[in-house]
C-alpha cells in the first residue's frame, strides 16, 4: 500500500499545483485585458485635459471668467459625445472654481484651494490625482481625476478636473466575469483605495482598512505580483494577481476564491479516483497526466514570455523611431538658423553691386562688415554642433576660474538684464583647472543665458566655485579620484520636471519648439566637461529653479596668467611659389585670389593625384596647401607621398574637422581650420615657412 498511497500523493500534490498554475495565467490575462480597457478610459479622460489645456493656455482666470459662457460651450461640445466623462471643470491658481463643461454659470466661491491634492499637484508633487470614490444622486458611484492646467510660461494655472463613472467599470468587470462566478476584480489606487470593484460593495468599505492586504504588496512590489490572503472586504480567502496601470497612479486586480481553486482540484481528481483500475495504475496514470499538464502550462508561460520579449522588440523600435523624430527637430533647428545666417550674407551681397550701381560708396564697408558677421555666426554655430558631437579640439591649458568670472562680470549682467541679479560665492583659494577657456566661458554664458530665459519676471542667478576632492560625499561618482574645482549656476526660476531633468544632458533632446533654436545648449557643456575629463550633473525642482554644477579637474598649482599669444608673423617681400590642393572649387579659388593679391605664384590641383603629377613633372615649389577632405586621396596621404618627392617640402593643411589629433597628418605639418579669414591665411603660412626655415625664391 506504501507505493500506491505515495503515488497518489505525488499526483496530487501535482494536480494541485498545476490548478494554480492553470489560474495564475488565467488571472493574468484577464487583468491584461482589463488593464487594456481600463487605459483606454483614462486616456480618454487625459486627452481631454490636455485638449482644455491647450485651449485656454492663453487665457488668465479673469479671462475665462469674462468669457464664461463660450468656454463652457465649448467644453460642453467637447464631451457631448463622451459618455466615459461625466463631468468637466476648471479652476483657477487659487483653486476656486471659474468654468464647467456642465453648468453655467459656476459657483465662482467654491474652492478646494485648502484640500491637499490641490496643493500637491500646485507644489508639483503630484501630477496627477484619483479622488475618493462618491456617491451620486442616482445612486451611482464616480472618481474625480485632476491634474495641472500650465500657462504658455510654464506657470501653474489651476486645475483640470474630470468625473469617471465607478459604475461604468463595475458593469464592465460583471461582463468580464459573467461564467466566473467565484471571481473578482476591480480598480485600485497605489494606496489600496477602491476606485471601482465588482462585485459592488457598499461605499464604506472604499478605503483601505487595517487588514487591507493590497497596500503592502504594492510596497513590496510596486509594478505588479501575487497576493494571497484573506479580503479585508468580505473575509474571503482569495488568491489574485495585481499590476500597476503605466502612467497611472492605479492598479488593476483581479482574484479567485481559494475554495473554488480547492474544488477545480478535487474535481480533477475525481476521475482517477473513481476507475475501478488497481490503484497502482490509476495513480500512475494521474501523475502522468498532471505532469504533461505542467509541461503544457510551462509551454504557455515560455509563449508568455516569447511574446514579452517581442513586446521588447516593438518598444525598442518605438524608441529608436522617437529618437529619428528627435534629430527631425534638431535638424530642422540647425537649419532655419543657418539660413538666417545665409539670408543675411546673401542679402548684403546683393546690396553691394546696387550700392555701387547708384555710386554709393560710403555704405560699401558697412555692408561688408555686416555679411562677415553673419558668416562668423555660422562659424560659431558648426563649433557648437562640434562640442555638441564631443568631436571638438579644446586647447587644454590650465587657467584660473576666478580671474575668468571677474573677466566676463559685466558681460554676464548685461546679458541677464536689469531684472536679474548676481551674487557670487567664489571659494577662498580656488584651485586652477585644466579645460579650454574659451569653451567653459561660452558655456557659463550659455547656462546664464538658460537662467535668464527661466526668470522671466526676475530673480537672482548665484554663481558658486567649490574645491572638491575623492571622498567628498557631491563628488558625483562616474569621476576618477582626483581633485575637482566645481563651478555652480543656480537661478530662481521655473525648474524642470523629473521627466524633463532626466532628459536634459541627453543628445538630440531639446524642450524649444521648431525655428526657436538648435538646443544644443546644455549637451555642448556636458560635451566640452567631460573632454575636460570632468562631468555636468543638474539639480532642478519645479518652481524653485535649476542648478547647474559644472566638474573640472584641478591643474597644477603653477599655471600661465594668461595664454601666450603666437607672435605675428609677416611674409612681406616674399613671392612664393604655391601648389594649392583643394576638390572644391570656390574655396580652391578663394585661396588661391587671396594668394595672388600678395604676389605669390599658384598652380592649382583639383585632386591629389593631379597634385603629385605635377610635383613629379620637376616644378620646384616653396609651399603645399592641401585640403585634408578629399574624395579618392585625402589630404594627409597626399603630404606623405609629397614629402618622399620633396622631402622637407613645407605643408599647410586646411581641413573642417575640429581635432587635428584623429587626421594622423605627416611630421610638422600645419593645420588651418575651416572657416579662415584672409589673415589667419597669411599668418599659418608665415608660421610654416619659418619653422621650415625656407629661403624665398
């Protein structure tokens, strides 16, 4: 009798569990499906927040008052044909009530201005809020949903406040569960009150009690999991799966009663049971059976997680398709201000032949002078597309950041205004760093420029330096040991949402609209801090402001006041023999006028195999002048080849890129950015012709 009576066990304890199993899943695609319809509603309900929002961004409060009875019959055509939303209204910043899509006029006395979610969603702790579930006259049940109402200026409005129907979702629910008379499911806030629940229960219980089981599983496990245990509701033992709503503060639960999960068992046991076979065999047979039941349960959960991985799949291609949309908004950007540096040259081009047509000289200067600002914009701006992409060349020296900050002072204040001040708070013995001047003074200005933008009524910008060294608890932790100088820009402003701040040091991110600006802003900062070898971190609270911290790494105590300058250097009364290579036509010519207007001789090569033909026909040359971006034959592999033709042969090269370190240019070879003036022209080949020592012809 032992082997049979412990073959029964071992096929019942395997029937049993796979009765669970059988409604672990079973309850985890009825929440799926629930959680689908529920999201529905509740986005429903944000549209139409968001279409109001959007209606009355423009509008104040006394706005809307004047203009009460248009604004409610807009909102009422709104949710005319939206039975998910039973009511619609607004309030004001003080939370009293100035327009409803049901009622007109309002009672303009009503407040919740001295209710706590009014004041959390105002502060910006909570974005948005499930109200209590109340009772109807028609003995219905409803929930408030309510979130903020921003102005243009990002300024909290008031609130946007919707009714949903309890009821609805309970009839939706019983649906659900019509042949499932053992279960039950509803609608639950992250604090385990009931929004809506089927079977109804009386609106007593609609707040957690003291043997609520839900609220703790959720501060265990927030995104979802099993519960077990004893409903505080009815003292019905049930086992249940739970799962929070994405993007709501809500949870969708549905459970069995253990009893009916007890009964399934006994009833599969029954058959086995009652065949009148030797015990032996039937016990075989129903662990036999059990088992490839478990086997063909494991192969649903192994289908359940196929299909997350394929869900895993689609949300990547959604991200990558949100980023492609990102680098649209960014390229659009980039566009409309360069041509609006194109228009501007263009436009003073073509006033110059005008002006000299009708004999106006006198303005001839001021025209020019106007297409070269316009130009050098465009210059600064592929700089700050190069810092953006970390693909610039930062001349790394140290320099004293207290001696930057007293330099552009008065530059700072003017550029915030009158409305803002600045207070500066510059540590005592300020360690020298080791970074590019130029770059961290254009991005100190850059963030008190994001300030400013972020103060629109004024405030205060305090700019702080701190030394900072391994152990100390602000150091931010992907930094290597060493000592840091940080250099601080905390403004009073409107601050950046959690979503927002997260994203703000990310590439191809930015809040400004189409046309307003590449964005490039803070990723240029970040960019330049981390070549520097330090780092970028923001603090930021949503209507306190924003601090920007910047980390650089701390320089040798000795360091240069300021940088030496190189020394001019003329080429005048020389005529030099040019071989000029360079693919592109009108830069080859540029080059080459500005050339023959000091007296040089130039030949000139459209690509470098023409340009080592005519080395090798025996021209005798002072100077090579090459392109480095060169279709076929780049610049640098045409030096080399020159170099064994000519060995010592001077060489300038003229590149776009910005770090001279990744183009692996021959021994002292020369190179001259993109976009050069005339005079940078002149004097890198002054300063090539005199390191090479060259007699002039």
């Amino acid at each position: 009798m032992v082997v049979p009576i412990l073959l029964f066990a071992i096929g019942s304890y395997a029937a049993y569990r796979n009765v669970r199993l059988e409604s672990k899943v079973e309850l985890t695609n009825l929440v799926a499906m629930a959680e689908a319809q529920v999201k529905e509603v509740l986005d429903l309900h944000r549209y139409v927040g968001n279409t109001v929002s959007r209606r009355l961004s423009t509008l104040s409060s006394s706005d809307i008052i004047a203009d009460e009875r248009h604004l409610h019959a807009d909102l009422a055509d709104l949710i005319v044909d939206l039975p998910q939303v039973k009511n619609l209204w607004v309030t004001d910043e003080t939370g009293h009530d100035v327009l409803s899509g049901t009622k007109f006029p309002v009672d303009h006395r009503y407040s919740v201005g001295d209710q706590q979610h009014f004041q959390l969603i105002r502060d910006g702790h909570l974005q948005i809020f499930f109200g209590n579930v109340q009772s109807t006259s028609d003995h219905h049940f409803e929930f408030t949903i309510a979130r903020a109402r921003q102005s243009n200026s990002g300024q909290f409005g008031g609130l946007i406040a919707t009714k949903a129907s309890s009821s609805d979702f309970i009839e939706y629910f019983g649906t659900l569960f019509r042949d499932r008379p053992t279960y039950s499911g509803g609608i639950y806030r992250d604090d385990g009150a009931v929004l809506a629940r089927y079977p109804a229960i009386d609106p007593g219980y609609l707040a957690p009690g003291p043997n609520d089981i839900l609220a703790p599983a959720i501060a265990r496990n927030p995104e979802g999991g099993v519960i077990q245990g004893r409903s505080a509701i009815d003292g019905k033992s049930r086992f249940a799966i739970y799962h929070k709503l994405p993007d709501y503060p809500v949870y969708i639960v549905v459970a069995r009663k253990e009893t009916s999960i007890f009964h399934q068992w006994l009833q599969s046991l029954f058959p086995y049971a009652a065949v009148g076979i030797p015990a032996s065999i039937a016990l075989f047979l129903l662990s036999f059976v059990a088992l490839r039941r478990v086997e063909s349960e494991q192969h649903a959960v192994a289908q359940a997680e196929e299909a997350a991985r394929l869900r895993e799949v689609a949300e990547a291609a959604l991200r990558q398709s949100q980023k492609i949309e990102s680098i649209g908004l960014l390229t659009a950007g980039i566009a409309h201000d360069f041509n609006n540096m194109l228009a501007a040259v263009l436009g003073y081009l073509d006033l110059i032949p005008l002006h000299l047509a009708a004999g106006r000289y006198a303005d001839l200067g001021r025209l020019v002078t106007a297409a070269t600002r316009a130009a050098e914009r465009g210059a600064k701006l592929t700089s700050q597309l190069l810092a953006f992409a970390r693909r610039s060349h930062l001349e790394i020296r140290p320099f004293d950041m207290t001696e930057l900050l007293s330099d552009i002072g008065d530059l700072l204040q003017r550029t915030l205004g009158p409305t803002i001040s600045i207070r500066l708070r510059l540590a005592q013995g300020a360690w020298p760093v080791s970074s590019a001047r130029d770059q961290i003074e254009a991005s100190i200005l850059n963030l008190a420029i994001n300030a400013r933008d972020a103060m629109e009524s004024g405030g205060v910008l305090t700019i702080e330096t701190r030394n900072v060294s391994s152990g100390d608890p602000t150091l931010p932790p992907e930094l290597l040991d060493g000592d840091y100088l940080m250099i601080s820009l905390s403004d009073t402003g409107t601050g950046m949402t959690e979503d927002v701040k997260a994203k703000a040091l990310e590439p191809f991110f930015t809040t400004k609209a189409i046309g307003k600006g590449t964005g490039l802003g803070l990723s240029m900062v970040f960019g330049i801090s981390q070549q520097s070898g330090g780092t970028c971190t923001i603090e930021s609270e949503v209507g306190k402001g924003t601090t920007v911290a910047i980390y650089l790494p701390r320089a040798g105590d000795a360091f240069p006041s300021a940088v030496p300058q190189q020394p001019a250097m003329e080429i005048a009364g020389r005529t030099l023999n040019v071989l000029l290579v360079d693919d592109d036509e009108s830069v080859r010519s540029f080059i080459a006028s500005a050339l023959d207007e000091t007296g040089h001789e130039v030949t000139e090569a459209h690509s470098g195999d023409q340009a080592l033909a005519i080395l090798a026909a025996g021209l005798d040359f002072d100077l090579l002048i090459v392109d480095y971006a060169m279709p076929e034959m780049n610049g640098a592999e045409v030096a080399r080849r020159a170099r064994q033709q000519r060995p010592g042969l001077p060489i300038l090269m003229i590149t776009g890129f910005a770090d001279n370190t990744a183009l692996n240019l021959p021994p002292d070879t020369r190179m001259l950015s993109k976009p050069f003036r005339i005079a940078e022209l002149r004097q890198e080949i002054a300063r090539v012709l005199h390191t090479a020592s060259v007699p002039a012809h």
